[in-house]
C-alpha cells in the first residue's frame, strides 16, 4: 500500500485538517496514474507550554457569617480552565458551628499541565441571636383596687447557651397606677433580650351618685338610654355614629373622631346640666348617631308604649329622621318625624306600634336610638332624656302575620325544607330605585318600597334559566365559565347590562342576538400591578377585535344553553321555537364547533383587508383570516368538510358554503405550517362532551383526576385538547403539538382522547391539638370563659346565611377548644347553643306554619336551595353558596363529633346533606347538578352564578372555598358517608392545588422552568386575590387595602384551610406585603377592621415566635368577626409548638384523611390524627410513622 499523500498529528484541530486536506486535494494531479511527485509531510508548529493556572469561581461571598449552632452548608466552588476546560476543586479545613470562631476553607485546582490556583473563603461562626423570653402568663394584667400582685416570672431559651436566668426590673405598688416590669436575660455572647409586662391597679370603684335633676322625670318602669349625660348601662357600646363617608362604617365613643360627617360632644345646659350635642358636617355625606348594646335587649313589654326624647336644634335645618335597629337585617326601618326641635326644646313620642309594622322585632334590639337630620347638612341639635315608656307586663308581643301562599314541607327527619319563600321574609331598599332582595331568584325592581318598613310593595318577578334540549332535562347548572349562557342567555350588542362573555379559555365569546364575538385571549393580556387580563375594547360590539360568526338570514335570535358537561357546553340561537344553529365550546380548546339549520354562516371581522386584517391560508376546506385591531393580533381558522367553500375572502364578511352547514371555527396558537396542519387534522373531530371524574387511593389519599373526550354519541373522539398548568405539571409526560401563554398560564395542545393527573391531599383536623406545655392553659381558659360569658348576643347579631354561617364557625371553633380544655359546662353551653342554631335553620316550620326567617326554600326551576335571608345577591345571582353553606356543614361536624346523633338521618343530617348537595352534589343527584360552585374543567371554584362580566366569572377567597369542601371531609368522617367525604377531599386537594397554581404562581415565584411560570411578564406582584376567567385583579370586591386583598385567603383561620401554609419562605413575602401598609409592618399596626387576629394567625404559619411577640405587645386589638380571641391565641401558640405544614405536596402522605404532620425549625415532626371512628385506629404515614389513634380523640406523635 503506498505511502498517504499526508499525514496528521494527534494536536491538529478538526478545522485545521480539514483544511489541508482540502488543500491538498485541490493542489494534487488528475487522472487515477501514478504519484507523479514525491509525498508531502505538513507538520504543525508546536503548540505553547501551557503555564496559566486555572480560574476558581466561589459560589457565594468570600466571607460568610454563621450563626452558632445552625448547619453550615459549604457553597462550594467551580475551577475552569482555558486548555482543560472544567476542572476539579478540592476544599480543605472545616467549619465547627458549635464554636464561635473563624475558620478559613481553601479551595485547591491543577490542570493537567501541573498549574495550581486557590482560593479562600472566611466563615465566621457567632452568636448573634438574643435569648427568647417567655412570659408565663399574660403581657397585661389588671387588678382590682385591692388585690396583690403576684410574680409569675419568665422563661428564657437560648440557641446556644439553652435555660437562661431572667432578671426581673420593677415593682408593682398598691396605688392606682399602671406598672411596667421588665424581664431581661442576656447570653454568653452579650445578646440581651427583655420583655415587658404592664400591670394596671385600677381606682376603687366610687359610690354612686344619683344623677342631676332636670329634663323630665320618668316612671320606674321606664327603660333609660340617655340622661343628663349618662348613658345607661344597658347600652354597653356607649355612643356610636355610622357614616357613609367611611363605607358605612361605625365610629365608637370618639366624640365622632373617626366619622369625619358626624361628631359630638356633652355640653352643658342651664337648666337640665349635661345634654349631647350632635353636629352634621357639610360633605353631603349621610351619618347618624346611634346608642348600642352588645347583647339582644328584649322590649316586648314596652309594644304598646312608646320611645320618647327631647330635641333642641341649635342651628341648620330641623327636619329630624329616626328609627330603631334589631340585630341585622331586622329594622323599623328610617321614621322621618318632621321638624322638631326648632324653636328650643321639644318632647318627641313615637309609637312604639309604628316601629313594630315597619319590622321591628322587640326581642332582638340592640340600639336605644338611631338618630339624624333629614337633610344632614350643616345641622347641630341637642339630645336628652330619652328612654322608652308605657311599660306593661302583660302585653303580648305582636303576632305573626299569617302565611298568605300556599305552601309545601318536605320533611327531613326533624328538619324540613319549603317549596315557597313566604312574602313575609320579603325586604326591600330605595338606591335610586326601588329594589327587592330575598324573595329568590327575581328581578331586582319593584314598583315600590316603603323604606319605613324595608317591605316592598308588588309582586317580585320571577327569573327562569334559560334552557332548550338536553339542558332542559339536567338540573340548572350556572356556576361555570360559561354560566352567562344558562342565567341569562343573548347579550345584546350595545347593551352594557349584558355584559357577559364566556371564557374556554383560550378563546373568549359573547353571546349575542346576531350570533358570536370571538377572541383569543393570549395576545390580549395586559399586566399591571393591579392584575393582568384582557381589557376588551369596544366590548358590546358585534365585533372589534377578533372576529364574529353570524347568519345572514338571522339577526335578531335568543341564546339558549342546549347542553353541558364537565368541560363542555353547547349553546343555542332560537328565534321563537325554532333552533337556528348551535356551537359547542370545550374548556381548553382551539376549536368551536358549529351546525347551522337555516340561514348561511359568516365570519365578520372589523375590516376589510387592509392594515387591520388579512388572509394567511386559503386552500382544502379551510381558510385563514387574521385580524389585529388595537394592537391584538388574532389568527383564525375556518375548517369545513370535503366541499367547503369561502366567498368574499377579502372582504369584511366572509359567506362559509360547508356540507351541511357544519363547520368548525379554530383559534390559532401560531400559524406555522405543522401548527396549522395539526389544527386542520382534528377541527372536524367533534367533541361534544368532557367528563371530569375522580378516584381517591386511600392508602395515600391521592386524588387522581380524569378528563375524557366524548362524541355525539359518547364514544371517545382524539382531539387536540390544551392542557392548563394545573394539568400538564402533574400528567404523565406527553408529545405537545403547541403552546401559548394564556390567563391560566402556559397551555400546552396534544392529541389526545383524554388524559388523567394526580393531587396530594392537605389533610383535614376539626381543630389544632391542644400541646402540653405549649401555652398558659390558665390564660386560655380564661378566654374561653369571657367567650361563653358573652351570650347569645355576642355569638350572633345575624340573621343571613353568610354572618350566620360565620357565627355558627367561629363558635364551632371555640367549642373544639373548650373540649379539649375539659370545660364540660361550658362546651355543653356551646353545643347546646349550636344545636337549637342549626335545628333552626334546618327547619322551615314554625308555630305549625311556614317561617319567614332561618329557613331554606328549594326552587325547581333553578335546582337550588335558598337560605332565607339572603346576602351578597345568594337568591338574586346564585352567588357564593359554597361561602355561606360550607360554614353550617363545618358547625355540624363539629357538634357530631360528640353527638353523632344529631347528624343522623333521623334527626337533621338529611338537611345538612341538602346543603352540600346544593353546592357539591354528586353525578346523578335526583335534585341538584354536580359541583355547583366548583369548576372542573378549571380545578378551583366560582362565585358568582350568573357570570355577566366582560372578564367572565370570578372567584376570590379560596379558603372559604376549602372550609366548605374540607367540612364536606369532617363530616363524611364523622357520619361514616365515604361519597361525600371522598368527594370533598377531591375538591378540598384541587382547591389547594389551584391556589398555589393561579394565585400565587408558587413555580415563579420559585423560578426555574419560565415554561412553568403562570403570571404573564409585567405583572410585578408574588400573588392575586381574585381569579377572573381572563386574568386576575390585586384588589376585592369590599377594600383595597393590603391587609385584606391578601388577608382573604386566611379567612376563616381553622385547619381546613392550612394549604396556605405550604410554602413557608413564601408565605415569610405574602406576610411582608399583606402588612405593607401597616405602619409598624405587622398586625398590631392594623386600624381596626383589618383583620389583626387573622395576620397573627398567618404569620404563625411561617415564623410563629414573630406572631405570638406582636400578640403579646398588644393591649387591645378588634377581632375579625369569624374568629375569637380564644382561638387566636391556641392557634399561634400551638403553630409555634408544631411548626410548618409538611403534608400536602406529595412529600409526605397519611392513609387517614384526619392527619396532618408538621415540622419545627429544630427538626421535631409532629404527626397529628384525629380520629373519628368509635374504636382505636393505626394511621401511618408514608415516611414510616405509625400513629395509634384512641376512639374520637387526638393523638399527637413527635419525633
């Protein structure tokens, strides 16, 4: 063989070769002879000793700081090296943690040449952590006149040095005073902590004087309000004012100090000595001054007596309005009483008759007087001697008025439900308009209301849903993205009062009389601070953006829904009885699916082509239109059969020609050939149903989630489904054909007939473990007791299914405590108060007839249940009964977990399974439809049933979501009924999982994958409060204060909500911007009405030490109005004791679904099982523990 023309070294570059070889061949002779030269040897020069030493890249500072005693995890280091590439670093000293010093790590690389480099980093080990100092007992204490003091000292606990002794500074004296002791304990390292407690001697209590004379006598019998500057202590709120300049808001025996409209003060009259003084400021703002009582004040003694005060108008107009309020909704409603008052002092009487036919119940009052000037403009008059009068103690309360519908009982055991609303339960407001509420689901107007009363005059007009086909043989459903379509069907072009569009995302539609408005929402999201979503211009218009389908033989047609499934609807245009075309719209898809009976189909688009809109595919059976007005691109396809033809393809309306009349509208994610293919590929594969179903595996309790894909004929059809973040971060792994960042997130689009995905479960407890030795029992007892001490006055003032469901909760929570404590007498006080609550509620009879209050009516026509009385349009819109309800179903639970009983078929559990069918029904309800309030197709719930927003449906509080769907759990547990505990964990998991997906992007906040991140760029905040079908809103539907756009979610505090506490570095920034606006950066500095108690709570979740040192700096906060102080308390000092929730993300799993675990900062878990069986149980857990759970008890494991 001869000789190669060249030759190689082993150091020539892959290019360099090349090239001579190139070169070479180019230069060498023809022909396939003989060599006709002799070879010729190419050998490289050298290459250059390599002498430079690798470059070593810390990977954090050069000089760190630890704390002493924590773990210290080396950052490392990585060497590069220009010949070598990545090489080796070796690290040589160490770090003791557990003694303070420095300490130097050296980190060591060599190349292959022998070139050594380092590098160093200092590690500075120090204490720099103060002591925690624990009071035992509480911050603040009161002492009568003649008590002692007595020292209860203080514990001190440091990292490093453990138990440390606590120097006491300060005495408390005998005389009225308030003292201030100060515990100080400082460790080895000179860190110092100290803690305060302030002890107040209160002045002995002065004999008391008999009040001045003047103004009027009154007879024994007499019941006082004011006189000569007294108020009497039956109105224990002192003297209040509302004013509409504060959103209605009260101010509180401030002299009007927080009521910028109102204000008073006592002056002194010559001849009757202290009087009040009211002054109306001129800011056109309504407020009135009112006396007040915390407790229920029954004046059925007083009904054919009077109420009777003395005026005098100082200056302004004397035109006087007054009234008398029961606990809400109950009122005389406003009295005007004329001119009074203007020529000096005047007695004024009013019938006590007159407030009683305006709706006045005289055993629930709770104001002495409600008072203002009729025109409230700069008015100042004077009050005194006011009191009620005519006292007779055999008078008989009024009577009911007699039922004047008929009406049905459906008996349920000992409860009962109406097929009625009786007219008595009918009220009524004038707000530029006479409206009625709490008469079902109606219009709003009425031909009048006579506000004395709140009782409307005329009959409501009834709503009906909006139904044709298959829909009118299901249950009415609303509560969907496309609830807009069921409740109230067209939208009509140019009428802001149908704003309704519907939101498959990722396309957006209104509904109209001419046909459909059609958007993708991806290219329309804006982002702000405020929130991100598509602002729709023009939004009442046939079309503007987008594009429209309409008929060009029908213009003027109804819109009804033919069907629905899980993930599916399909609605239809009628003009009278006949059905013109119909379009189905699947959640998640590109495609519309449209069949036309009469009429030919056009797609209309804002313009012609020009600028504005064009063709960018026109060939088979599908055409291409893009339009991009207002800067929003939008690309279209129309897909026909075999035969399909287009005709005015460039102008403004396109006539489609399609066999049959059928073709399908496709959204384009981009317009690609492959993309436009694939779309074309699947577009006549009509889906006509999705079905969203569930199974839970009890050995874990995951929740497994399935969608199916069905046809006409509810055979599986393939199409190309878009999968939300939610699904396609917990499906099996799958080829996607596209994607686009939509309001969700990223939406992934595959083929498929289907696909199923997993959730973790939380875990649910009726209440948190009472911990030995994690709290001054002492001081809770006490709690509890002032909470029991407070009566049926302080439990309730409601009478709605809202404030009422919030009492029933918050006492529930206390009576859970008080078990645990072994407050026998007092947890029977509670439970019996709760069980003749619910017994009440649960019953639709009174006195052998109809009641007109605390009752539920099922409505046929809408298949709902409607609590009596409504709140936040519940009858009206269909709004938020998972909200309301969820809070009774939790009350229950609560009182079962003793008296099982009370929950039995027999008693009052079928009611209560009525509730939860009304807002989580199961398949095939003979009654109501599946999952009212919560959504499939999306994974989280709606609120509002009849959805007429330009945005679509919304939903705010997820936790009042997870209370309703975590009781449905407590409650399966404690009645033994699997379906509907299973279904609740199924909801309570999805509704974790959502929140952490859409309200708190938790992927991007982490970050990452930026595929995994669902806030669009621009949006600059961690979280959102309310979920739109296109977007989100930082705000609420009621404030835009911090504290309660992210307080919301904490909202009730129990352990059915704690997935918010999943995240705890998280939750540390949720906390920090929840409390933005506080002036100190915590609770503590909240106005009232902010929720302090409930951020106390939160921030336990992640940094309890935090919480509980704001608690106990605070002398006096007002609690939120579902939650009490007791429960404050136990809450943030048993977080401390448990540490972070661990459950809920998969990590760990529980076999029962009454567990939880939880893990301190010094590594201590504690897993935590109720259980609710009447023998002992095992629940283990999937890291190994087993817990052994006595019958209906608490068992707490720590390791």
């Amino acid at each position: 063989m001869p000789s190669p023309l060249y030759r190689f070294t082993s150091s020539l570059s892959f290019p360099s070769a090349l090239f001579l070889a190139l070169f070479v061949t180019a230069c060498g002779g023809g022909g396939g002879g003989a060599v006709s030269a002799p070879p010729v040897v190419v050998e490289p020069p050298a290459p250059p000793a390599d002498t430079t030493p690798p470059t070593i890249t810390l990977s954090g500072d050069a000089e760190m700081r630890v704390e002493q005693g924590t773990e210290f995890t080396d950052p490392g280091a990585s060497a590069n090296d220009d010949t070598d590439g990545e090489v080796t670093v070796s690290v040589s000293g160490t770090v003791d943690t557990v003694t303070a010093g420095v300490y130097t790590l050296t980190y060591t690389a060599t190349d292959a040449a022998g070139n050594e480099a380092s590098a160093e980093r200092v590690v500075t080990v120090s204490d720099t952590t103060a002591p925690t100092i624990t009071l035992n007992g509480s911050g603040s204490i009161t002492l009568e006149a003649d008590a002692a003091y007595t020292e209860q000292d203080a514990t001190a606990v440091d990292s490093v040095d453990g138990a440390l002794d606590v120097v006491i500074t300060g005495s408390v004296g005998s005389a009225a005073d308030t003292y201030t002791l100060t515990y100080t304990a400082t460790d080895a390292a000179g860190n110092s902590a100290q803690v305060q407690r302030v002890v107040t001697v209160l002045e002995p209590e002065p004999e008391p004087e008999p009040p001045p004379t003047g103004g009027g006598g009154n007879e024994e019998d007499d019941q006082l309000v004011f006189k000569q500057g007294l108020v009497d202590g039956v109105w224990d709120r002192g003297i209040n004012a509302f004013d509409q300049a504060i959103g209605w808001g009260d101010c509180s025996n401030d002299g009007g100090e927080g009521c910028p409209s109102i204000a008073w003060e006592f002056v002194s009259d010559p001849d009757r000595g202290d009087v009040l003084q009211v002054t109306h400021a001129n800011n056109q703002n309504l407020a009135g001054l009112f006396f007040a009582s915390s407790a229920a004040v029954d004046l059925n003694g007083y009904v054919n007596g009077h109420i009777e005060f003395d005026i005098n108008v100082v200056s302004g107009d004397a035109e006087i309005t007054m009234k008398l309020d029961c606990f809400y909704p109950c009122t005389s409603g406003d009295q005007p009483l004329g001119e009074k008052g203007a020529n000096g002092w005047e007695a004024v009487s009013v019938p006590i008759s007159q407030l009683t036919a305006g709706g006045l119940d005289l055993s629930e009052v709770n104001t002495g007087l409600v008072v203002w000037a009729s025109n409230f403009q700069d008015t100042v008059f004077q009050i005194d001697n006011v009191r009620f009068t005519g006292f007779d103690a055999d008078a008989e309360p009024p009577v009911t008025p007699p039922v004047t519908v008929p009406f049905t009982l459906t008996e349920m055991g000992l409860g009962s439900y109406s097929d009625t609303i009786n007219p008595a339960s009918y009220r009524c407001v004038y707000d530029y308009g006479n409206w009625i509420y709490n008469a079902g689901v109606v219009e709003p107007g009425i031909p009048f209301c006579d506000t004395a009363t709140g009782t409307p005059q005329g009959d409501p007009t009834p709503k009906y849903p909006q139904l044709a086909g298959a829909a009118e043989n299901k249950h009415t459903m609303t509560h969907r993205w496309w609830g807009s379509v069921s409740f109230i069907g067209e939208m009509r072009i140019g009428d802001p009062n149908g704003a309704g569009y519907i939101t498959p995302d990722p396309i957006m539609a209104r509904l109209t009389e001419r046909g459909a408005r059609f958007m993708g929402i991806p290219p329309g999201i804006g982002a702000n601070d405020g929130g991100f979503g598509y602002a729709v211009p023009d939004p009442f218009a046939e079309v503007f953006d987008g594009a429209a389908i309409a008929n060009n033989a029908h213009s003027n047609m109804d819109v009804k829904l033919l069907d629905y499934s899980e993930g599916a609807i399909t609605a239809g245009w009628y003009e009278g009885d006949s059905l013109i075309m119909e379009a189905t719209f699947v959640y998640g898809s590109p495609y519309v699916f449209f069949e036309v009976y009469s009429g030919t189909p056009t797609l209309k688009t804002l313009r012609a082509n020009s600028g504005e809109r064009g063709v960018w595919h026109e060939g088979g059976d599908s055409l291409g239109i893009w339009s991009s007005v207002a800067g929003q691109r939008n690309d279209f396809l129309i897909v026909g059969d075999a035969g399909t033809t287009f005709s005015g393809v460039e102008t403004d309306t396109v006539t489609i020609s399609a066999p049959g009349n059928t073709f399908t509208l496709v959204w384009a994610p981009e317009t690609t050939t492959s993309v436009r293919q694939t779309l074309e590929s699947y577009a006549r594969n009509k889906v006509k149903h999705v079905t969203i179903d569930y199974s839970v595996d009890r050995s874990s309790n995951t929740v497994t989630v399935s969608h199916r894909y069905l046809d006409d004929d509810n055979a599986p059809v393939e199409t190309l489904a878009g999968l939300m973040p939610l699904q396609w971060k917990r499906a099996p792994a799958m080829g996607y054909a596209t994607s686009v960042r939509s309001a969700r997130g990223l939406v992934k689009f595959a083929p498929m007939t289907g696909f199923d995905y997993d959730l973790p479960s939380v875990g649910v407890l009726p209440a948190l473990p009472l911990i030995d030795g994690s709290l001054n029992e002492t001081e809770l007892t006490g709690l509890v007791e002032d909470f029991v001490a407070g009566g049926t006055g302080y439990w309730n003032t409601a009478n709605d299914t809202y404030w009422n469901g919030k009492a029933v909760g918050r006492l529930s929570e206390v009576l859970a405590i008080a078990d645990q404590l072994g407050m026998v007498d007092e947890a029977t006080t509670l439970r019996d108060w709760l069980k003749g609550e619910l017994a009440d509620w649960m019953s639709a009879e009174r006195d052998g007839t109809l009641d007109s209050e605390n009752y539920f009516v099922y409505d046929p026509n809408w298949s709902t249940l409607l609590g009596m009385e409504e709140s936040f349009a519940s009858h009206q819109q269909l709004n938020d009964h998972h909200f309301h309800y969820g809070y009774f179903i939790r009350a229950a639970a609560e009182v079962c977990r003793v008296d099982k009983a009370f929950c039995s078929d027999e008693q009052y559990g079928q009611m209560f399974e009525l509730l939860i069918r009304d807002y989580a029904g199961g398949k095939n309800d003979p009654m109501f439809p599946y999952l009212r309030n919560f959504d499939p197709a999306n994974g989280f719930s709606w609120a509002s049933g009849h959805a007429n927003f330009v945005r679509g449906n919304n939903n705010e509080s997820t936790s009042e979501a997870a209370n309703a769907y975590g009781a449905m759990v407590l409650y399966g547990l404690v009645t033994g009924n699997d379906d509907i505990m299973e279904r609740g964990m199924y909801l309570h998991a999805s509704t974790s999982a959502t929140y952490w997906e859409y309200w708190n992007d938790i992927d991007g906040y982490l970050g990452g994958d930026p595929d995994a991140r669902n806030f669009p760029p621009g949006y600059p905040r961690i979280t959102t409060s309310i979920i739109w079908g296109d977007g989100s809103a930082f705000s609420t539907w009621f404030s835009p204060a911090f504290a309660h756009i992210l307080g919301i979610q904490g909202l009730p505090s129990n352990p059915l909500i704690m997935h918010v506490g999943l995240f705890a570095d998280y939750l540390d920034d949720y906390v920090t911007l929840g409390l933005e606006e506080s002036p100190n950066g915590k609770p503590s500095g909240l106005p009232n009405g902010h929720w302090t108690d409930l951020w106390w709570n939160l921030w336990s979740l992640t940094d309890a030490d935090a919480a509980i040192a704001d608690y106990e700096a605070t002398t006096s906060y007002e609690p939120e109005a579902g939650e009490a102080p007791a429960h404050t308390y136990h809450w943030i000092y048993t977080m401390r004791a448990l540490g972070e929730l661990q459950t809920g993300t998969g990590a760990l799993t529980a076999d029962y679904p009454s567990a939880m675990a939880f893990e301190t900062d010094s590594g201590v878990t504690s897993y935590v099982v109720y259980n609710y069986s009447d023998e002992a149980i095992t629940v283990t857990f999937s890291d190994g523990t087993v817990v052994e759970a006595a019958a209906n008890a608490f068992a707490v494991e720590q390791r």
